[in-house]
C-alpha cells in the first residue's frame, strides 16, 4: 500500500487500530472515559434515569422572583426530578433465576452494571488493623491495571467504603 492508502485507511478506520482488549468500552468518546468529566455526568453514565416528583415542582420565577409565564400568559413550573433512593445507595438490583433453580442479585445500575463487559480483576491485601485479608474487585481496562493490582482511581475505593 502507498503512504496516502495508509493514512487513508487510518483516517476511515481508526477503532481498528485501537487496542479491545476490554472490549471496546475504554476507547474514546465512550462513557468509560467520559464518566470522571463531572459529577452529573458520572451520576448520569452510571445511575438510572432520575423520575419526575411532581408534588416537588415550584413556581418558576424570572429575575425579579416573579412568577414566569409563557406567550400565551400560563404560568411556568421548574419540574424536579432525581435518581431513585435504591440507586443511590447503590441497591437497585435484580433477581436472576440460575439452571440449578437458584437465584443471583443483578445490579441494574451502577459501576459493575454499566461496565459488565469490562475485565474482573482481584487483588487482595492484609488489613494492618486486623490483619484480615482484603479483596478487592474492580472491573476496568486491562491496560489500567497495574503491576501492583491497582488501577490509577482504585485508591479512592477505601474512601468510598468507609
């Protein structure tokens, strides 16, 4: 092939040259590396959909704390909404019926939910405290898990938990 073919096939068909390794999920433009741009934009990548409370919207008031109307002169109202409670403290599951008859808890969001497809990785620790052993699970990027069992984030794990 000549230099223009090459680069042309490289401009067409960038996502052959990345590495799938995770299965695509960590390329860019994709949640995986978008989620950590805000916190909405976390919240909004790894929860359910927030639901409306109607019984919560107020009055919405221009800058003059009047309340706004529309061009046909009817009051206008800030409509609320938020995640659900089971999401946010991370409890909104699923029952899943095994071939043995047995049941499996399924999150339904979440990180573990949202990033099923990535690799699992383990690695385990002894408490200093306690002396137990610790371990953790962490999906991510293979190319992110380091020789130490850690991904670059994973420290903030004990921060989260406690």
């Amino acid at each position: 092939m000549s230099d223009d073919a090459i680069a042309t096939f490289m401009k067409e068909n960038p996502h052959l040259l990345e590495c799938n390794r995770c299965n695509g999920r960590c390329h860019k433009n994709t949640i995986y590396r978008k989620f950590s741009d805000d916190l909405s934009t976390c919240l909004e990548a790894l929860l359910c959909d927030k639901v409306r409370v109607p019984n919560l919207d107020f009055p919405d008031l221009d800058d003059n704390f009047r309340p706004a109307v529309d061009e046909n002169g009817v009051r206008q109202n800030d409509r609320f909404s938020c995640y659900r409670q089971e999401c946010s403290y991370g409890a909104h599951v699923r029952l899943v019926r095994n071939a043995d008859g047995s049941t499996t808890i399924h999150p339904i969001c979440g990180w573990d939910a949202v990033f099923s497809n990535m690799p699992l990785h383990e690695r385990t620790e002894n408490d200093p405290s306690t002396s137990e052993e610790i371990t953790y699970q962490v999906r991510a990027c293979p190319d992110e898990y380091d020789y130490q069992g850690k991904v670059t984030w994973m420290d903030f794990l004990k921060v989260s938990a406690s």
